[in-house]
C-alpha cells in the first residue's frame, strides 16, 4: 500500500501543483520519488508532528492540499487537539496519511499499535476516513480525496498486501463495494486491510464460500445515513475491523441504524480484543490473539 500511495501521489501532483508532501522524519526509501521530483512541495518537520499537522493547516490554509506522513500512531493521537483545532474546525484540505494501520507494527509493541484510530478520528465532524483494502483501492482514495479535498485520514497497511481489484474501482463515501459474491446473500464488509482476512474467511471456508465480501474504503459521520438501504439488502453483515469494537466500524455502522432496531438485529460485529493491548507480536500473531 505504501508504494501504491507514493506512485499515486506523484502522478497527481505532476497535474496538481497544490499537492504538498510533509514528513515526521520517516518514510525514507519510500518517499523519495516524490521527494526528489518536487523539492519545492516536500518538507520533513521533523521528529514533531504536533507541529507537523499545524504547518500542513497552515499551508492548506494559503491553497495547498497537504498530505502529512507518518506511523500511524504518531498523527493522530500525538496530534489530536491540532487535528481537532487546526484541520477538522477548519474544513481544511489536509489529508493525514497514517500507515501501518491496526497491528502492522506489532512486533514494535504497544506504543506502534493503530487499534484506537477510528474511534478518535470519527468523532470529528468533517474528517473523511479513507481505508483502503488494497493497493488499487489506494489509488482510488487518493483520486477522490484530490478531487474532493476535504480533512482525510487516510489508513494505510505496511507492505505486501494484495490485489483484489483488477483496476481502480470508483468509490464514494458510504458506499459499499463489492468484491465477491452475488450482491443479496449474507455479508462481510470489511473496511481497511481486513479486506485479505475477509476473502480468506471466505475462501477458506465451506461455511461462508457463498457469502458476498464488501470493502468499505470511504466512511465517516456524514455518512451514516447511507447505511440502512444498504444492509437492508442482506440477511446478516459481518463489520471485519483491525480495530477495537468499542468506537470502531461496527460501532459505526450500529450507530448508523440507531432508529431501525430489525436492521440493528442483521449486524455482526467482528473486531480485534483488547487483549492485544500491551501485546507484542507478529501482526499476524496479534491478529489471531485478538480474535480475527
């Protein structure tokens, strides 16, 4: 996803002289292309991203589209009152780029782990979550979030992860988008990298070969209203989410059908434990400790 990210985003700015990259002092061996191609719309900040995020606000502030850059714990909740005051109550296009989402970083241990992003990140008004399920997916983020600046959080995995798109698929916010099955049966929607261990759940087993798998790449509090006629389309729907229930996808999701209690009744939540919290593993092993 990290190279899909940075070839995408060279692409773009060769068309959009307001795309600007900043970076926490990381990424290298990753965003040099973009680096050595625009030197004039590159900035490392630095081992400070509280600062990072008001220098990207204020660049935005005077017309750019900023796109910041970092592990994901480091941007958000380091970050979270220049979020909240400079970005979100600003309607400002700064994109906050967090990669190694959820457990990718596990062996690191609990201080690299992205398990609490959504929750922090979804309660602000105008921040749209991208989380793509695959590299094609990140491509197709980025498109709509340059065609739609906007304050973003774009969740990102580590590396290696799958195609499960021949193309770039179109997306819009609170759209499903499906990837297998026939469109009315019962239903995972996976939102971020959960996508590979949704179509393995569904490869995998006998049990659940006919069921359709959904990615969810585009959400956020805006959106909920575009849930119901969705999941009123399937029997039983599985939110899948490296992300702790409490203040995750599903709980969005659930929060979406507050009023609808029937359709309340069709929804599964699927999320990691919080035993991994202060766990230090594999994100493969961490996955499995925490129940996905």
């Amino acid at each position: 996803m990290r190279n899909a990210f940075i070839s995408e985003l060279v692409a773009l700015a060769e068309t959009n002289d307001n795309i600007a990259l900043v970076v926490g002092d990381l990424g290298f061996s990753v965003i040099e292309p973009f680096a050595n191609k625009f030197p004039d719309r590159f900035l490392n900040a630095g081992v400070s991203e509280q600062n990072m995020t008001s220098l990207a606000a204020g660049m935005a502030s005077e017309g750019y589209h900023v796109f910041t850059y970092s592990i994901a714990n480091f941007p958000t909740f380091r970050c979270a009152e220049q979020l909240r005051n400079d970005v979100d109550y600003h309607n400002l296009p700064v994109t906050v780029v967090a990669v190694g989402g959820g457990l990718a970083y596990g062996a690191l241990g609990y201080s690299h782990h992205a398990v609490q992003d959504y929750a922090l990140i979804r309660c602000m008004p105008n921040m749209l979550i991208a989380a793509p399920g695959d590299p094609m997916e990140v491509r197709a983020c980025l498109r709509y979030l340059v065609n739609n600046p906007q304050p973003s959080y774009l969740r990102l995995g580590k590396a290696g992860e799958p195609n499960f798109h021949r193309d770039v698929p179109q997306i819009a916010p609170g759209e499903w988008l499906k990837i297998a099955g026939h469109g009315n049966g019962n239903s995972i929607v996976c939102t971020g990298a959960t996508l590979e261990l949704g179509m393995n759940l569904r490869d995998l087993s006998q049990e659940n070969s006919d069921w359709d798998i959904y990615s969810m790449p585009l959400w956020g509090m805006r959106f909920k209203s575009l849930q119901s006629s969705q999941v009123k389309e399937h029997p039983i729907v599985i939110t899948l989410e490296d992300h702790l229930e409490d203040g995750g996808f599903g709980s969005w999701m659930l929060e979406s059908l507050s009023d609808q209690h029937e359709l309340r009744r069709r929804v599964i939540l699927k999320a990691l434990n919080p035993i991994v919290c202060g766990s230090v593993a594999s994100q493969k092993v961490l996955n499995q400790l925490g129940g996905l």
